[in-house]
C-alpha cells in the first residue's frame, strides 16, 4: 500500500471519529458507517485508496477481467451486549457476485479475540458447509459439524493492517466485540462485470481519471 494514502485514509477516519463523538448513543444495530454520501466522490481518499494499482492488479487477475468498485466504507463496530449475534456477526456468504473481493483495512488494533476479528473458513472448507436450498445464516454449531477448528482462521492485525477475502466464496463473519472494544475498518467492495446483483457505487464527480479508473469506476 502507499503509506502517504494510508495516512490520508487514517486521518479521514480520525477526522469523523471527532465529528460523531457519541457513536454508541447514535448506533440501533452493532455497527455504523462513518462516511456519508458528500463522502461517495471519485477523488475522494475512500476511492483513491482503492485504486491504488497493487490493488487493481490483484483484483483484475483474480477475476480475470478489470474489475468494478461496487462500494467503498468505513466501518465502526461496538458491542451492544446482547446475548446472541445478529447479522453478519452470523456465519454467512455474500451473493452479490459469483466472485467478491472485499479489500480491508484495520483502522484500529484487532489483536485478541475481544476485538472482533474478521473470521472465515477458505473456499475448499467452505464448500463443506450445509446450507438450505435458499441460503441463509448458518449457526456456529452447524460450522463445527462441517469443519475442522484448524480451518477456522481469524485475521489479526494492529492498526494499518490489510487483508483481501473473497466473501462470495467463503463464509466468514465478523464484529464479535467484548464490551467496551470498538473495531474500524475501511472496506472496499469489488465485483465482476456481470455481477448477479449490480449494486449502482453512486460514486460522483468529474477529477481526472484515466480510462482504466473510469471503467473500474463505471463511468
């Protein structure tokens, strides 16, 4: 990653932390999204960090073609203290796409298990896995019928750390707090061309882009 764009997106961050101090008053699920739509612009540093050309080439030869940014987020996850996990804190896989690169970064340390690791099972396990005809969420009992505990990995990190999953093809899930832990995380969504559920990115503005960004940008 280039460190000055690390930077940049560390500050963005720091910067909406101090503009919603009371994050946990404002919350009726167990996460919120500190950017909002004045955010969603193509030069904004939540696209420009995407389209760093490392990035772009992973994304390309995994999928085989130029791939398209469906989203770009900052995730701030809290515990809420009830006593089941809801949502996406529940094993499951994402059907947007036959292919989905969710491209993370840590913005906070996530470096015990209080802290809510991002946690999956690799694609061979997950082929494994019982689902219904429909898929649904999947219980953590069904996940222990299915696969071995080694298979089950945790992604750990300080704050800076970066990591790609493919989120159609493994379950995962994540932001499993202790109380009083807090997670962030800038989350980039990729998609195929022919996705089977196009999501519309909603990104605006006219910066200079070059041909290749303006289609990974679907403009």
């Amino acid at each position: 990653m280039d460190a000055a764009l690390l930077a940049e997106l560390d500050r963005f961050c720091e910067e909406k932390l101090a503009q919603n101090p009371d994050l946990q008053g404002k919350m009726t699920v167990y996460w919120a999204n500190l950017n909002g739509p004045a955010d969603r612009t193509v030069d904004s540093i939540l696209v420009r960090f995407a389209l760093q050309e490392p990035v772009l080439k992973l994304a390309s030869a995994y999928f085989g073609q130029v791939p398209y940014l469906a989203d770009v987020e900052i995730f701030v996850s809290l515990s809420t203290g009830k006593p089941q996990w809801e949502t996406s804190q529940l094993w499951h896989r994402d059907y947007a796409d036959h292919k989905t690169i969710k491209f993370w970064v840590y913005l906070s340390d996530a470096v015990t298990k209080e802290d809510g690791p991002f946690t999956y099972v690799p694609a061979l396990p997950s082929r494994k896995i019982k689902n219904t005809f429909f898929p649904d969420r999947v219980k953590d009992e069904t996940i222990a019928e299915c696969v071995a505990p080694y298979e089950v990995k945790e992604v750990y990190g300080k704050r800076g750390t970066a990591f790609y999953v493919d989120t159609s093809v493994c379950y995962h899930y994540g932001s499993r707090l202790a109380d009083g832990h807090r997670r962030i995380a800038y989350v980039a969504t990729f998609l195929t061309r022919n996705s089977l559920w196009p999501m519309a990115n909603g990104l605006k503005g006219n910066g200079r882009l070059s041909d290749l960004h303006k289609l990974v940008l679907g403009l």
